[in-house]
C-alpha cells in the first residue's frame, strides 16, 4: 500500500512495540474473530511507519476490546439466567411440601444440590469476574501504548510536515466576512489538529466523514469514542467536552480550537473547503465581523511565525 502524503519515517522513527495482542484475547476467552482482529491489529502497527497504519493498528484493538466487553456481557448475562433457571427447577421439583420420610429425603436432597449448584454458579461467575478484570487492564495498557505511540508519531511528523492552509476571504456587505481554507489532506489534517490544539484526533479520516446516523438531522460532528456520549453538542456543550479531554478529541468533520480570548471556532468541512465559524452563544455561525476575521487569520498567522503551518492568502 503506497504511503500517505509526508508520512515517510525519520531516523529516529521506531515501531508501535505492543506485546502478543492475541496472548491477551486468548486471556479474555474470546473467540476466533476477536484473535484475528488482535492479531492484526499487531501486525500492522509494527509494519509501516506512518499516520494510517497506526491509527489502523488502534481501531483494530480497540475493536478487539469491544469484542472482548461484549463476550464478558454476555457470559454473565448467561450465567444470571442459569441461576434464575437453577432456582425455579429446585422448586419446581419440590413440589408441595411433604412430611413423609421419602418427601424429607427428596428435600434434603433437593437441598444438597441447590447448595452445591450455587457454589459451582458462584465459582464461575467469580472465575469470570477475574478473567475479565485481568483482561481489562491488560487492552487497558495496550491501547495507551497503541495511544502513547501515536502521538509521539504525529509529533515527530509535524517537526517536518507542515499543514498548509491556504486562505480565501470573501468580502460581503455590512462589513462581514467569510474565510475558506482548501481543505487539508488526510496526514496534514491530523498534524493540524495537533499544532492547533496539543490535542491528537480519535480517527484518522475524522476531516473527511461526512456521515450521520440520521438523514433529517446534520452529520454528528463528535464520534463515541474517548467516554463521549452527546454527538451533536450545542457550541457551550462543545467547549465543555472537550476541554477535560487532554490527549484525544473524537471530533468529526472539523477542526475545533479557542481563539486568544477563549472563544470557540471550528474550520468545519464543506466540500472542497474548510469553513471558519466563531461560537456565538449556543450555536456557531459563518458570518464574521472584520474583528473576528482578523483574530482568525492572526491565529494561522502566529502558528506560521512558530514554524507549525504554512499560510497562504489565495483568491478564490
């Protein structure tokens, strides 16, 4: 596979050193799928240096975790539902109370095994609980190492691979203006969020998609990843999210940072460009002031002087 644009690997690029992902599913009892998954997922993150084999490398673990939660939810929704089934049987067969010799046996009896069935459910549900503890800090460190690796990667990238915004300014009437930046390609999309934020995106093409689980509503603009849960936050519900997050932001389809004066802006994809929208206080708009249009292209425009991107001023 031909690498990504600026992704070819320094001298003192090393590859992702996970240990045997398939020792830690085997661990987790899952099946042969889940194995694949964790095989390949090591396989990849130590086969290329670069931005897409890691990120791949990453989803293919962290799929292999869901994998591995799921199979744990289900053993213990099987082994509840044992013992549901267990306790009625018990009572099924004791019927009703009987005081005869022959019905104090079968109680007795009934007893034993309720007693011993109890320790055995209670056995492997303890059994269950330490296999899946186990194997939960272990995709735990793996995946912070997958993580750690990563950004470190990006890191290094971004000392020689600058994003290039290359900058359109519409005047429009009343003072207003609108910027447009031709959008960034895959690698330059991820260093950008990175010199712009410090912070490193949960998925590689998170620029480009453009998906939404609801044809009426706009595309979410957050994924579920990194504990988030609401996907199409409001501007003030954004900035809150995100800010406790300081590794990895699951955004989707933009690049959200804070100008000088900690107001939100997000370069959202439209097309072929990127479009600058300032918080305006639930929602975010495109229409900016002749003030707020400077204070954008002053941010690119430090970022250049600091050697993390190129700015260009191009005519649309």
């Amino acid at each position: 596979m031909p690498a990504p644009s600026g992704a070819e690997g320094s001298p003192h690029d090393t590859p992702v050193d996970s240990p045997a992902v398939g020792a830690l599913i085997e661990a987790a009892d899952l099946g042969p799928d889940a194995a694949l998954l964790g095989a390949q997922a090591l396989q990849r993150a130590r086969s290329v240096e670069t931005l897409e084999v890691a990120y791949a490398a990453w989803a293919e673990l962290q799929e292999a975790h869901r994998t591995a939660r799921r199979r744990w939810a289900e053993e213990r929704q099987r082994l509840t539902e044992q013992g549901a089934l267990l306790l009625g049987a018990v009572k099924a067969a004791g019927g009703t109370p009987n005081t005869t010799e022959a019905g104090l046996a079968k109680t007795t009896a009934l007893d034993g095994f309720l007693v011993d069935a109890k320790q055995k459910l209670e056995g492997a549900q303890a059994q269950l609980a330490e296999r899946a503890s186990s194997a939960e800090k272990a995709f735990q460190a793996e995946l912070g190492k997958l993580r750690e690796e990563l950004k470190a990667r990006i890191a290094r990238q971004s000392a020689a691979i600058h994003p290039v915004f290359k900058l359109m300014i519409r005047v429009l009437a009343g003072e207003r203006r609108i910027l447009h930046a031709h959008r960034l390609g895959a690698d330059e999309s991820v260093i950008a969020l990175w010199v712009l934020t410090g912070r490193i995106p949960s998925r590689y093409d998170y620029l480009f998609d453009d998906s939404t689980d609801d044809a009426l509503m706009a595309p979410p603009m957050l994924y579920a990843d990194e504990g988030v849960t609401e996907l199409r936050p409001s501007a003030l519900t954004l900035g809150r999210t995100l800010t406790p997050l300081k590794d990895v932001w699951p955004v989707k389809g933009m690049i959200p940072l804070t100008l000088p004066d900690g107001t939100w802006l997000r370069w959202i994809s439209r097309g072929a460009v990127l479009e600058a929208e300032v918080q305006d206080g639930e929602g975010f708009r495109n229409l900016l002031t002749h003030e707020e249009a400077e204070r954008v292209t002053g941010l690119l425009l430090s970022h250049k002087l600091a050697g993390k991107l190129e700015l260009e001023l191009v005519r649309e």
